[in-house]
C-alpha cells in the first residue's frame, strides 16, 4: 500500500497541515484492512507462553516493552479470545493478570484470563494506529470475550455507483467497487419518500445500462419515455455531457450526506448564473428543483436553532444485550437515526462499548461532523479524537465531501444539548425494549412444521432439535457414518459430526449404525450436552432397532427414534411393526426428507474425501520430495504418468519449479536404468534356458 505511517499524536493540530499528504487514505473498508496488515506487518511481534498460575509471570511481564500497540490472548488451542490496545502495553496486559490474583474482576473477566495460555503483542508507531490496527482484527477474529456488535445487513442503503453515468438506487449488498454507500435507513416509507424526491429535483437516469464513450459512439441504446416526460437528459446518446452529469451527481451525494443548505446554496447559484446569461427557461426549471428541495427540507424536524452538523450518541444496555443508537443532525434539523444491538456485554463498562460503537461507526462511514455528543466520556479519548481527526482528513480527499474540521467531542450536562441527549437516550431504551421482546418471541416461537411433525408422528412435545444419522461406504471400505443436527427445522452446522466406523469389518449397515450411534450418545452423557427431541435413522427397520438396541443400554429410550427408508419413503417407529405412512404432500414429511437426504449428503461427501485420499496414490507421489499437490499440478499439466515422463525440462520448470524438476527427471533416469538393467540380466537367463535345452 502507498504512504508513509508517520505517528499520528498530534495529527488534527492545524500547525502541521502537510503531515496529512504522508497519509494513506481510507476511501473504503478494504483499504484499512490493508493499512492495518501494513501496521501488523512492520510492526514487532512478541510471543509470550504465560498463564494467571506460571511461575515466572511476573518475569515475563516485566519483559513487554512499553511502547503502543495491539495485545491478542489467546487459549489452549492457538485460538484468540481477546484483542485489546493500549498505549503502554507492559502496564496494560500485567493489569489483568494483578487483578485476577488479587480476585478483582466479574466471572466473565476471570474466566478469559483463566484461559490464557499465549500472549501475542504487536507494537506500532502510536496509539492511532494500535486503534486501526484492533479495530480490524476484532472484525476479521470475533473474539469471544470482545464487545460483539451485530451489524444488521437487512436495511437498505442508497448506493450512488461509480460508473461515467451513476446511477442512484437503494440496494442491501454493499459491493467494494468503488461505489458510494448513505444509510442504511431504517425507515422504508421515508427512503422511498427519499429517492423520490431526489428523482423529483435532480433528472437521474433509471436504465441499467452501464454507459460510456463506447456505448454512446456504437448508438446501441436509444433514450426512453423518461427522456420524453423530461425526468432523464440522455446520456445513453451522449445528449449531456459527463461534467454536467457528475455535477448533478455532487449535489445528490451532498443531498445524501445530510447538507441540503449547501445544495439550496448552490441552486441558488446556478439560477443567477442562468439569469445573468439570459438563459431564464434553464434557470426556471433550476427554480422549480429549489422549490421541491425546499419542501423536503421543510418537512426535516428541526432539533437545534443552530446550523451545526453533530451526531448525538446514546446507549441503553440490560443483562447481556445493549443497543446503541446515533442520531444525524445536519445543519440542526434531524435527517436520520441508526441503531445497532450488541451481545456479548454483561460486565463491561458504557464507555467501552461506547468505544467500540464510534470506532465501527465512523470506520465506514462517508462523513464525520463538526461535533460529536456523548453521554459520559471515554477512555483514551484523545486516542479517538486523533483517529476521528485523521478519518476527517481522509474523507475531505472527495470533492463533493467538502474539508471536514476535526471532530469535537461534547459530553452535555445541562442546556438545549443535554435535552437532545436524553431524547436519544430515551429512543435506545425503547429500542432495547423492542429487541429483547422480539427475541423472547423468537425464542418461544415454534415453526408450524414442528407442530406437524408433533401431530404425525404422535410425539409429546414439537422436536426442536432432531438428529438424523446415515452411514456411507463402498464395498465395506473406507466407512462412515454422519450426524446432523436440525434446530427449530432449520440446519445447526456448527453441530455436524462426522464419524470412521473403527470396530465393523466388512459390509454390515446395522453394527456401523450401533457403533456410531453409541458413540454419540455415551460421549453426550458423559459430557452433559444437549439431547435431541427426535432422532431420525436413514434406512428401514433394522437400522432402527440396531439404533433403539443401543438407545436401551444407555438407558435413552425416552427421546423418540423413527427410520426414514428411501424407497418407499415410509417411516418405521420402534413400537409397531407396521410402517407410518405419512401424505407425500404433508410439511412434515417434506422436513424429514430433507433432514435424511442432508445427512446422506454429509456422510457421502466425507466418504468421498477418505476415497480421494486413498485412491490419489500414483506413480509420482511415490517419488521422494513429490507430494500430492505436485503430483495433482503434474497430472493436470501432462495428463499422465507418462506425459510427465516424456516432458522436457523446461516443461516440467515451468510446471512445479528447478527442485522438483531435478527430483522428477533423476528418478526417471535412475528407473531407466535399473530396467534396463533388469533386461540385461533377464535377457541372460533366457540365453542360459535355451543352451540347456540344446544339450
């Protein structure tokens, strides 16, 4: 990535306007995941094997610097539960360990560091950078014991594409091509009450066609009624040029952003422009675009007599769940609000979560404010305030943005501004309200297909977790056997397990169905996990009663068992002889099918990779230094055994590089002679037989 990472401390003082030029720019998500790998790349690496209990953890502590940076914790098994930062590492990682001996902290604290088993710090150039650098890596890991914000991917944004002619739609799929993104709006009415007011002002064309030069030269495409009723200029025929076109687009991008004074501003302009050139029809149809833009702006609530652009910040938390929300003022009247539900949170401070809202939000967001209101201040706020500062500058690189100042963070006690925040406040509360009252219904809510289910197959209570086992083989080899896990009628595949049948030899369906099903269910007993409210078997009667066989030992025969026989798609109970024969157009019927056909899915695809594995065994992977994925490019290349055989050197460099080729062509040679020898000795044994019988 270009740019020089200069330290950021200081960054949005205006004594040093230049230093901005030396700053890569973040015109997009991937951009600062790529300045963050820059910042983890250059920066020193330092691992530390320590737990709460070691011996020498005072020593090992003492041994991390005190420099800024990111610290990873991670567990047992190499996987990290934890990313914090700090400006001085040394003092903030031996914090947690101090307050754990002491027994400070809540469970959740004192179990993450009761799991530490590795301590991995990387050091940067500044604190700024240490907040780039945790804020990606929080992303890109999800800790366990990190602060989990739920980005809510259903609301629709306005996208403004980055073509010759953009185009101006709502969409939910935020694409990295360049394009400009505004939202999401939680309203649906009010976005499209929104475009269509855009469309009302602003001539913005509707067709899908990506247009440029070559298009409009080729003639291809010819305008539509939106050109004749006067809502597009043309530019699929190159009636309007680019310039005048994006021009259109700087002000809808404005209009977007929440500054609709500086768009009235520059309508303003044009139509005294127009005026002075004499040109009054083009000035009384810009008149008419101020007119409508000025009843959408009208209609915006007005929540300060100030023309301030500020975001206001609240947050409302209860047990483990919180939800912040942020309101956007511009220029005093409110032109949208966000809100965003965090899990994960019992035991954490406001201000950390606060912390963590404002670092995500602003990472991606297209415009940063004059002023920034908060409930209560933050930790290391200077921190945020550099990085807000250097956001700001990054941003004002877009024309249409305009230079944005660096932020001003205000914590409101008393006054006009104090009365907005508690209004905000007021809305995280009801909106708390309203997600944990969806999730109690979620939580309670039973699919009408599990009702059916209940009703065919005479159960005692709808299954909301059904396992369903199926087993897979060829010729008795290589066997296996699948579980798969269905919740609320929905697949669990985190809980999917995969099994080798160890003790069956030979082809017998019903021992590999004990086999597998014993397993699952002694290791669930031993280990207390949950239990399914059904278990489905793929295969008729005697995999059932091999299955209900083992059910018995462990003393399970409580959970209900039923087989699922493909061809005639009848379901077998333990305790009748005679099969359910369930309506081939019933809900429930269809949910078993699909239950038993994705376990036989899982089991044949794991059967398939053992397959794979054991037949992929040729020629070449028995050549030393030549592994499977050599053996695979060398096979694609050539086709054959043979093929590589006949290859030329150069060939074969180009294939799989000098080493391997050395390996391949020596092996060859020294095989060429060794038979051509085994010829030569062959040769004289036939000499020898045919003398003998001579004489």
């Amino acid at each position: 990535m270009e740019g020089t990472f200069i330290p950021m401390d200081g960054l949005h003082s205006p004594a040093n306007p230049d230093e901005f030029d030396q700053i890569p720019f973040h015109d997009d998500e991937l951009e600062q995941e790529e300045d963050a790998i820059d910042i983890a790349t250059f920066g020193a690496h330092i691992h530390l094997s320590l737990t709460a209990d070691d011996l020498t953890l005072e020593e090992k502590l003492d041994s991390l610097p005190k420099d800024p940076g990111v610290y990873q914790f991670k567990n047992g098994a190499g996987r990290v539960i934890y990313v914090g930062k700090a400006k001085v590492l040394r003092n903030r990682v031996r914090s947690y360990f101090l307050n754990f001996n002491r027994g400070v902290g809540d469970g959740k604290f004192r179990a993450l560091v009761s799991k530490i088993a590795d301590v991995e710090v990387i050091l940067t150039d500044s604190d700024v950078e240490a907040l780039i650098l945790e804020n990606t890596l929080i992303k890109k890991l999800k800790p366990r014991y990190n602060v989990n914000l739920k980005d809510d991917k259903s609301y629709p944004y306005v996208v403004v594409t980055n073509e010759p002619y953009p185009r101006v739609f709502s969409t939910r799929h935020k694409k990295r091509d360049g394009s400009k993104y505004f939202g999401p709006y939680t309203e649906a009415g009010y976005l499209r009450y929104l475009l269509k007011t855009l469309r009302d002002i602003f001539p913005i064309r509707t067709c899908d066609y990506y247009i440029d030069e070559q298009l409009i030269l080729r003639g291809k495409v010819k305008v539509c009624l939106e050109f004749h009723i006067k809502k597009c200029e043309g530019p699929c025929e190159g009636l309007v040029t680019q310039e005048h076109y994006r021009a259109m687009i700087d002000k809808v991008r404005k209009l977007l952003s929440g500054r609709t004074r500086d768009v009235e501003q520059a309508l303003k302009a044009d139509i005294a422009r127009l005026s002075e050139e004499m040109r009054f029809e083009e000035a009384g149809k810009v008149r008419d675009q101020l007119n409508i833009l000025s009843e959408y702006a009208n209609k915006q609530k007005v929540v300060t007599e100030d023309e301030i652009d500020r975001d206001i910040f609240a947050l409302a938390h209860e047990d483990d769940d919180a939800c912040g929300i942020v309101f956007k003022v511009r220029d005093g009247k409110l032109i949208g609000k966000q809100h965003f539900f965090f899990t994960n949170i019992e035991g954490k401070p406001d201000a950390e979560i606060l912390s963590a809202l404002i670092e995500r939000y602003y990472s991606v967001a297209e415009y940063i404010p004059e002023e920034i209101l908060l409930p209560q201040e933050l930790e290391d706020e200077d921190t945020l305030i550099a990085w807000l500062a250097r956001r700001a500058r990054e941003l004002s690189v877009d024309e249409e943005a305009g230079a944005m100042k660096p932020p001003k963070l205000v914590h409101p006690q008393i006054g006009e501004k104090a009365k907005l925040m508690e209004m905000v406040k007021t809305n995280a509360r009801f909106l708390l309200g309203e997600i944990k009252l969806q999730k109690m219904k979620e939580s309670d809510h039973i699919p009408h297909v599990l009702k059916a289910i209940e009703r065919d197959l005479h159960l005692k209570r709808p299954p909301r977790r059904i396992e369903c086992f199926d087993n897979s083989h060829l010729q008795g080899t290589e066997y296996v056997s699948s579980m798969v896990v269905f919740i609320d009628g929905k697949p669990k595949k985190s809980e999917y397990r995969k099994y080798k049948i160890k003790t069956v030899e030979g082809n017998d369906d019903f021992a590999a169905m004990r086999e597998v099903v014993r397993r699952r269910y002694s290791r669930a007993l031993a280990e207390k996990t949950d239990l399914p409210d059904l278990i489905i078997i793929d295969g008729g009667k005697g995999q059932l009663s091999s299955a209900y066989e083992v059910m018995s030992e462990l003393d399970l025969t409580s959970i209900p068992m039923f087989g699922l026989a493909k061809r005639l798609e009848e379901v077998f109970t333990t305790s009748s002889l005679d099969a359910l024969v369930l309506p081939r157009s019933s809900s429930s019927l269809r949910l078993l099918q699909h239950i038993r056909d994705e376990a036989h899915r899982f089991a044949i695809t794991f059967h398939r990779q053992l397959r794979d594995r054991r037949t992929l065994q040729t020629e070449l992977t028995e050549i030393p230094g030549v592994g499977k994925k050599t053996a695979l490019k060398l096979l694609e290349r050539f086709g054959s055994v043979e093929g590589v055989k006949e290859a030329s050197e150069p060939e074969l460099v180009t294939a799989v590089g000098l080493k391997a080729m050395k390996v391949i062509v020596h092996y060859f040679k020294d095989k060429a002679l060794a038979e051509a020898a085994n010829d030569a000795v062959g040769q004289e044994q036939e000499n020898e037989i045919v003398v003998e019988v001579i004489e």
